[in-house]
C-alpha cells in the first residue's frame, strides 16, 4: 500500500511535519522530542499548575481540543524510516510512530497530562488500571522477583499478588501492615525483593501511607517503590514524595463519568519505555493498549479533575464530621482523630482536602445492607455500586464485594470490618439537600421492627 504512494504525498494534518520526505533532522523534531513525555523542567509544587504549564495539544485544524489520531498504523515515506523505527532509532520523540499497540500520539498525549498530573518524568495509559497495575509489576519483576506489599490493598490487587502472579510469573508476595515500618523494613530481602507496593490512600481502610519514610526504607534495600494514588488524585502526589512510579485506575475519580476503564502508569521516562520496547516490553507485548478515542475523552476531564477533587473531597469532611457528632463509627482521614490525619496534613497538596471517600463501620454485614438500601431506597442518597469518583454517592459493603477476593482472616488483618460500608461521595445537588437524604436514612434506622431486629 504505501509502496503505491509518490514521495510527493501530503499527510493530511502532517505537513508540517513531513512534506514529502521523513525529514529526520529538522528543527521541528528537536521541538517535539524535548517535549516528548516528559513535564516542562519548571518547580513542581502543584499538580493543577503542574497540568496547567504541560504542553497543550491543537487540533489539525487550529482546533483548541487535541485531534484524535484514530489510526492503528503509520505509513512512512521511505522504506529505510521503517526499519529505522523497528530498530528504535525513529520514535516518538521526534514523531514517528509504528502502530497503535506501541505508542500512539493521542494515547501519548494523554499521558503526558497524567505526568504532569504526578510530577513524574513520564506516564503512558492503559486499558484498565488493573492492567496498569499488572504490567509494571512484571516489567520489574522477574521470573522469582520478590514484591512487599501492603496487607490493605484492592482486592483485585491482593488476589493477583496472592494467586495470579506466582502462579503464572513466579513472582512472590510478602504482606505486611505498612503503618509498621520496621516489618516493612524486614520484610525487603536485598537483591531479592523488587518492589515495594502500596495505596496512597489504601482500598477501602483509608489508611495513610507514610510515603517519604516507605520510600527511604525500600531504597536503602534497593527495592523500587509502586505506590496505587486512585484513592487520592490531586490530594496527593507519591512521586513527589519519594516514590518511583505511580499507577491509577483513571476508571476511578480521574474519568468522573462511571463509564470508562483506563489506567496510568507514571513514573521514569526509561521505565515507560522499557514498557515499551519490542522484545521486553510488557506494555508492548501484554497489549492493554488504551483506544485512542477513550484517551481524547479522557484528556477532556483531566482540567476539571481539581475542581472536582475540592468539592468530592469537601462533601466527605462534611458529612464526616455530622457523621461522628451523632455518634457515628466514620472513618475519614480528614477527621483529627484519625491515626493518619497529621501525616495526610504533612504530605497533602494544600487546598484540595483529605480524599473523597470516607467509611461508615456498621459492623454488621446485615446492618450495613439496611442502611444503603435506606440510603439509596428511601432516601435517594446515592447508589449501590462498586467504584468511586462519580458524580452521584456510590456505596458498597467491601467485605462482601471489592474486597471479597480476601478471605475472613486476610480481611480482618487488612482491618476490614463486616459492617464496613464505603462511600465515594459525590457533589451532585448541594450539600444541604443530600446531608437532609442521609439524616433521613439515619433516622429511618433507628425505627425498631424495620427490618427485623434493630
Ligand atoms: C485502588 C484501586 N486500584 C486499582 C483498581 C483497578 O482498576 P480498574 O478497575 O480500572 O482495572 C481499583 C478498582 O476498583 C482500585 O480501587
């Protein structure tokens, strides 16, 4: 096909990038490379302003919204590019791309905010945040790589380092409570663990994670550190902080519209490309390659995420707080009696809050089904449903839905309570009219015969 074509063709859209020829050398190349992946060299002390000073992408047309580049291959002008690409001397850094399962400039693109959004060298973008999560274990990992990890972690997370990973890659897991530093310290075995791997804001315990101190200790033993921010984007920035790579669910409070699975890996420029290469490359050669199309979607909603963040994170301080005046069991680590309110205080970012989620312990499975049947029922406080970072109030019993992959006993050391609902509060309606919906609930029951036994 591209053989048919005259060196005087004209990529549509391209022309200032190649007339005619793969005009390797041109000035307009040096441009684009020093911008490749990577986040203008400017002090990084917010992640808004991070996202704010990352290079913005025109459309073809002048357009003030990126253009999708809906191709799944790249034709090139001569012969001679292509097997200069396959050989990775052309790539994307000076705009040339192969196919779409490698780098894709829209994909790309997108990544770019998600580095800047973390402050790290590079990201790139996946299909789901599971395959996020998956693929940089294994690019670090080898065959009898050794991970530490968290003991409160998402239950798909906790089941791939339980079950799926040693038994497909060899890859081991220890668990441990990250709270204590000494085991954690222990548990990294020099030359042998790999990776130490935690929540930001762990799934669904909202335990904070001590990140610069977890950092120091798995550095001094060599091991990387992969920290999960899906819980705490904006709020905090684990790179920042010391960690070498973070990975998100964008499915999460990234996307905000409960209606796309995509992850991120942000982290070294060199990591991302190892993701990528042509023969090691788990990115590469796994495929959970993200469609160009969800990318342009996703690139949309990123500028809003901060507003978004403030108000996800405000609703949840504020019910929090009404919450545990009335005697409530609330977990929130915005409130001062949480264990790790003054570590969140001393890593956060200022002004977006503590996180947009916070857990209502009704210690019972039983109680904690009446109260979001209530809630969502009668009161039409929000929804039952797994996930977070919707518009509208999620709620789930953990221990009998994300966190189900964890048997009884690895639940009650995660500290995962039967009656543990979570709720990813929205902002939807306003304040008032949705505290007036939960109160509702609340006082519903408290009504003896309800349900049965109160
Ligand atoms: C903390 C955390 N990490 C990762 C994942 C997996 O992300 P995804 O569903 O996008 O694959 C989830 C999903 O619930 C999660 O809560």
């Amino acid at each position: 096909m591209a053989e048919t074509r005259s060196h005087s063709f004209a990529y549509p859209g391209s022309a200032k990038k190649r007339q005619g020829s793969d005009d390797i050398d041109g000035d307009d190349m040096i441009v684009s490379k020093k911008s490749l992946l990577s986040v203008p060299g400017a002090a990084w002390d917010d992640p808004a302003a991070a996202l704010a000073s990352a290079r913005h992408e025109f459309g073809e047309h002048g357009g003030v919204n990126m253009s999708i580049e809906a191709s799944a291959t790249f034709t090139v002008m001569e012969p001679e590019t292509m097997r200069r690409m396959f050989a990775g001397e052309l790539g994307p850094d000076r705009d040339f791309f192969i196919y779409s399962r490698h780098f894709n400039p829209t994909v790309l693109s997108l990544g770019r905010q998600m580095a800047a959004l973390e402050g790290t060298e590079a990201a790139y973008c996946t299909a789901s945040g599971m395959s996020a999560i998956s693929s940089v274990l294994m690019q670090i990992c080898s065959s009898g790589g050794h991970v530490v990890a968290s003991r409160t972690l998402y239950g798909g997370t906790h089941a791939l380092l339980t079950h799926f990973l040693p038994r497909a890659c060899n890859i081991t897991t220890s668990f441990v409570d990250i709270r204590d530093h000494a085991a954690v310290r222990d548990a990294i075995v020099a030359g042998k663990t790999k990776v130490l791997y935690f929540e930001s804001m762990s799934n669904p315990t909202l335990t904070v994670a001590d990140v610069p101190e977890l950092s120091r200790i798995a550095h001094d033993k060599g091991a990387m550190v992969v920290v999960d921010n899906t819980f705490a984007p904006m709020v905090l920035s684990p790179a920042r902080l010391g960690a070498d790579v973070v990975v998100h669910s964008i499915s999460k409070f990234i996307s905000g519209g409960a209606d796309i699975i995509a992850g991120a890996i942000c982290g070294p420029a060199k990591l991302v490309n190892s993701m990528m290469d042509l023969h090691q490359g788990a990115l590469m050669l796994l495929g959970p390659t993200m469609n160009p199309k969800v990318a342009f979607e996703l690139s949309e909603r990123i500028p809003h995420l901060g507003l978004r963040m403030k108000e996800h994170c405000a609703r949840a301080l504020a019910f929090a707080t009404r919450l545990k005046k009335m005697g409530i069991r609330v977990i929130y680590p915005g409130l001062e009696d949480h264990p790790q309110h003054d570590l969140l205080k001393s890593m956060a970012n200022k002004d977006y809050g503590f996180g947009g989620i916070m857990c209502v312990d009704m210690e019972t499975e039983d109680r904690a089904n009446r109260l979001m049947h209530l809630l969502q029922n009668y009161a039409q406080f929000g929804f039952m449903a797994v996930s977070l970072g919707y518009y509208e109030t999620l709620m789930s019993c953990s221990g009998s839905s994300t966190s189900s992959e964890m048997n009884e006993e690895e639940q009650a050391l995660a500290g995962i309570s039967p009656g543990l609902v979570r709720m990813s509060v929205g902002y939807i309606g306003t304040l008032e009219q949705k505290w007036g919906q939960l109160e509702k609930a609340l006082s519903r029951l408290q009504e003896p015969g309800l349900f049965g036994k109160n």
